[in-house]
C-alpha cells in the first residue's frame, strides 16, 4: 500500500520498481482471496480478467502490468477510507438516538461533499445508511451515485475536470465550471423530483446533515483542500488516502487515548480489511478490462466526421458515442482519450469541447455497470450489476436531451 501512494511519481527507476511491486502485491492477494469471493464475485472478476487480457494480448502481443492495474489508486483510497470508520463510530455512539433524514439532504449533501472529497463521500454515507444486513436499497443508490456524479460537471477536484482540460488543452477552466454549474444544479433538480416520486421515498432512510455526523467528511474535505493547496502535484486520490489513514488516529487519540488509536487499528488491520477482497477483486479486474477495451479500441484506424454543418452536431456525436460505450463497460476516460486526440488539431470551440467531455463523463459513469461508483454499491452493498443504470436511464435520457439543448444554445450564451 505505501508503495501505492508514491507511484505518481514514475520518472525515476526506484518509483517504476516500486509500481512493480505494488501492482504484484495486489495480484497476489487477488489470487489468494478467489476461494473467499462469493459466486458472482468470482464469475464477474475472473470474466473482466480473461476479456481486459485477451483483448490486450491480441493487441500488444504482450502484457503490461502497470497498464493493466490501472485501478490501482482508487483500491488504495478504498482500502484507506475504510478507516474512516473507527473515528466515525464514536461520533455515532455518543448519540442516544439515530437522527432521521430525508434523500433530498442526502442528494445536496453528497454533491457538495463529494466535490470536495471525492470517492469517499459515497462510503462514508453508504457504511451509514446500510441495514443491518450491510445493504442500502436501490433509491438510495441511486441518489448518492446521481448526487456524486453531477458533481462531476464543475469540481476542480475531480478526475474528469483534470481529463477535460487535457484533450481541451486551450479551455479555460473557469469557463468550464461557470457552465458546469448550472447544468449540475438542474440535474439535482431533476433528481429531487425523481426521489419525491418514488414509492420508496416514504420509508427510506438519508444522510443527516448533522454536525456530529459532518465532522469527518468536512474535516476531511478541509485536509484535503489544504493539501491539494501546498502539494498540488500530488494526485487527489493519493491525499485522500493519506489523509484518511492520518485523520481517524488523530481523532481517537484526542477524543480516547493514543493507546485506544493503536488498538483499534490493529484490529482494523487484522479483521475488517478482509472484508474488502471483493471489492478489491472487482475494481483489480475491471481495471485490466478497461485497459484491454482501451488498447484494443486505439489500434483500430477510424476517424472520426466532422460535419459541415453545425459544430454542435459534432459534440452532441461525441456525447452520445460515450455515453454507449460508457453503456458496454467502457470507462469515459478512455473514451474522452480517443475522441481528444481525434480532434486535437480541429478548430473547435475548447471551452464547449471541454464541457462536452465532462458532459460525457457524467452520462458514461452512471450508464456503466462497471463505473467505480456503481462497483462499489454491487461489492459493499449488494447492488445487482445492472440495477444502477436500469434505474439510472429515464434520469440518463433526460439528462442527455438536457446536455445537448445547453451544447446548441452554448453559442448564444458565450459568443
């Protein structure tokens, strides 16, 4: 795991040897945890594996390890935020009573929450709502990966934002947030409207926005936020995952003693992270399928047609093609990768570029069973694969027609 966190740096020999030995030790313990893994764990992990490594060594005629582990990082932060857990219980035990909430807190709270912590906001909340069989029930799901993802249209802090303005090399970046915005806020909208109406709002269980319950998450958005400041070439994923190893121990020693800190992670160390081998498993394997979808999908010469016509036909085109590929397991990234080297050297609008790429983004991760966020409700909470984006699509077409009036009405707007 340590070597983990110091792989952004790869310039140097001794950080490629320890991205080696990292990835190893992930597949190792994969191959150690395959007995332990329920019956669709095991089928859904090892079928991802054969299809990502076929498809690579068909493609590359060999096998690079680094490229596919490439959902290194974010095993990591999962396996750190689950440490989050040891400080939030004493937070939750001093309270004489569970607090009450409604989905539509949970909807604002997690957008806002989430745009500043990223991926740990979702477990955070998830581990909070789930029964006491370790599930959550399909709505709210479905509202933590809406309000999360949307967050996705305007967040600096996000990954999208950074891919976004890659490809768009020429885009201002905030431009791209104040257009972001508003388009975010009607997509929280949509979804309210959507959680108001359905028939298991009335007896499901929110988030509270609680003081005692935000302690953790907002003081985590703080470090977060602060380190990103003073350390900015360090990877968001990688200060969240130091910051969520750091900040539980420093809570349980203030509020217990140092000696209570080390014995609870000692037995977080011994106990609770076996827990996590099937969502290890999961995200380990999607991530060798992607990067075989991904080499695969470059090697095949197409070009993509730039109509005469209306430019903002050509971005609505692109934002459809993601979404579907985001449909069949491909992970927008890779998507956003192809279509940005495609039309790098075209004379489009960098900004609308940009906000088409994050527009995609968005409508990818929540039509694909195998995004992160929907992986992590299948392993954790025993989400079904196609239960997510089967209750996502009126909300996905919506949001689609949506996306693309804002891309042809852009020029009246900006222009």
């Amino acid at each position: 795991m340590k070597a983990t966190l110091l792989t952004k740096h790869q310039g140097a020999n001794y950080y490629y040897f320890l991205d080696i030995v990292s990835n190893l030790a992930l597949w190792i313990s994969f191959l150690f945890s395959i007995p332990r893994l329920t019956s669709l764990q095991k089928n859904q992990s090892l079928a991802m594996l054969a299809i990502g490594i076929l498809l690579f060594f068909y493609t590359e005629k060999s096998i690079d390890l680094i490229q596919i582990t490439k959902n290194q990082a974010i095993i990591c932060m999962l396996i750190c935020v689950s440490f989050l857990k040891l400080s939030s219980n004493i937070f939750q035990a001093n309270q004489t009573k569970r607090p009450k909430s409604k989905l539509i807190s949970t909807l604002f709270g997690i957008h806002f929450i989430g745009a500043m912590i990223n991926f740990s906001s979702l477990i955070i909340m998830g581990d909070y709502l789930k029964n006491r069989d370790g599930k959550i029930n399909i709505l709210q799901a479905a509202t933590l990966t809406r309000g999360f993802t949307l967050a996705a249209y305007w967040s600096p802090l996000f990954a999208s934002m950074g891919v976004a303005l890659t490809y768009a090399p020429h885009a201002d970046m905030l431009s791209v947030i104040i257009f972001g915005l508003p388009i975010a806020f009607l997509g929280l909208l949509i979804t309210s409207f959507f959680i108001v109406r359905d028939p298991l709002n009335q007896n499901t269980e929110g988030y509270p926005l609680q003081i005692t319950l935000l302690y953790i998450p907002t003081t985590l958005a703080v470090l977060v936020l602060t380190l990103s400041y003073i350390l900015p070439d360090l990877s968001i994923l990688t200060i969240i995952s130091l910051s969520s190893l750091v900040l539980p121990f420093i809570f349980l020693a203030l509020l217990k003693s140092s000696a209570a800190a080390q014995k609870s992670y000692r037995e977080h160390l011994s106990q609770n992270l076996t827990n996590s081998r099937g969502e290890i498993a999961l995200f380990l394997c999607s991530g060798a399928f992607a990067a075989g979808v991904s080499v695969y999908l470059k090697s095949l010469e197409f070009s993509f047609i730039l109509f005469s016509g209306p430019q903002e036909v050509t971005y609505i085109l692109i934002l459809a093609a993601i979404l579907i590929f985001g449909a069949v397991g491909i992970h927008p990234v890779t998507s956003i990768a192809i279509f940005g080297s495609l039309l790098l050297e075209l004379p489009l609008d960098a900004n609308l570029l940009a906000n088409t790429f994050l527009m995609g983004w968005v409508l990818g991760i929540l039509s694909s069973p195998f995004s992160g966020a929907h992986l992590v409700f299948q392993a954790r909470y025993q989400i079904p694969i196609l239960a997510l984006p089967r209750k996502n699509l009126p909300f996905i077409i919506l949001l689609f027609l949506i996306n693309s009036l804002a891309i042809i009405f852009y020029p009246f707007i900006f222009n």
